[in-house]
C-alpha cells in the first residue's frame, strides 16, 4: 500500500464497493492474518478462523447478504460484511482497514453502509463479536448503536483475550 500525502487525496480516493472480483477473498484473508499478528500477537490460527466462513459465505451468499471492499488507487484497504444468521438476525463480519486508511472516517462509513443495508433488508436485529482490544472499532459500533451484550474471556489464537458480542435493534 502506498502512503498518501494529504488527509484530502486519501479521503478522495477511496472507492467501496460489493461487487466480488478474483483475489478479493485470498486479500481480505491476507489482510486479517497479517494485521491481527502484527497488531495482537495473533498465531496462524486466525487466518482458518477468517477463511473458512467467509469463503462459505462467497459462494452461498443471498441478495440479503452482502461483503463490501474499500479500495485506495486500486488497492484493497479494507472491508465489512452482512451475514444472515437467521430471518430476523444478521451478524457484522470483518471489519478490517488497513493502517493507512485509518482515521478517516472509512470504517464509520463501511459500518454506516452495513447498517443501512441490514435495516432495509428488514433485520430487526444485528450483532457482531470483537475483541477489546479494537477500541477505534468499539467506538465505531458504540457511536452506529451497538450495545455490549456479552463478554468472555479465554485463550484463542495463540494469545489471551476477551471476546465481547455488541447488539443492534431496529
């Protein structure tokens, strides 16, 4: 990923979209394995934990389903997901930005557009699981509406941790 020189060209060049095209997956994958080791100490294990639900969800997805990827000059630098869990449920997968996408608002846009689309799909309810750490993540589920439903602590990953559910209602 290349550095940007100003706060106004990265916010201009990033482009979301939903449309899925070939090494979006084995990126987003990539993506989640390296920032999660670099950031968290995570071992080997996050990248199944990441790439066999989602590459279930590629190729079973509905219309009330939905993955979206941000891109800056061509380049994956993050993406969100719908999930259905049931008629009524949908669960938030795989918030991810890269670094150098951080902090401009991206996130609470791809939050925003995940949001929209689960209420016009007629959810009534949406939840997601993250761990503590994400603080900049909590805050952005916090400030959509998202309520702490859950929390629980174990060893995943190769690290110690606290998993915590966050709820949505429409």
């Amino acid at each position: 990923m290349s550095n940007f020189n100003t706060q106004t060209e990265r916010q201009t060049s990033f482009q979301i979209r939903h449309e899925i095209k070939p090494g979006d997956i084995g990126y987003i994958i990539y993506l989640h394995g390296i920032l999660y080791a670099q950031e968290y100490g995570f071992d080997h294990t996050f990248e199944p934990y990441v790439a066999k639900p989602l590459a279930e969800f590629v190729l079973s997805a509905t219309e009330l389903e939905r993955l979206w990827i941000a891109e800056a000059d061509g380049k994956i630098v993050g993406s969100v997901a719908i999930v259905r869990v049931s008629e009524d449920t949908a669960q938030l997968r795989w918030l991810i930005l890269h670094p150098d996408a951080r902090g401009l608002g991206l996130g609470k846009q791809l939050v925003r557009e995940a949001v929209s689309f689960s209420e016009a799909a007629g959810y009534k309810a949406l939840f997601l699981w993250t761990i503590s750490n994400l603080k900049a993540a909590i805050h952005l589920y916090k400030s959509a509406g998202f309520v702490k439903t859950e929390e629980k602590a174990h060893y995943l990953w190769g690290v110690n941790l606290t998993e915590e559910r966050y709820e949505l209602k429409f």
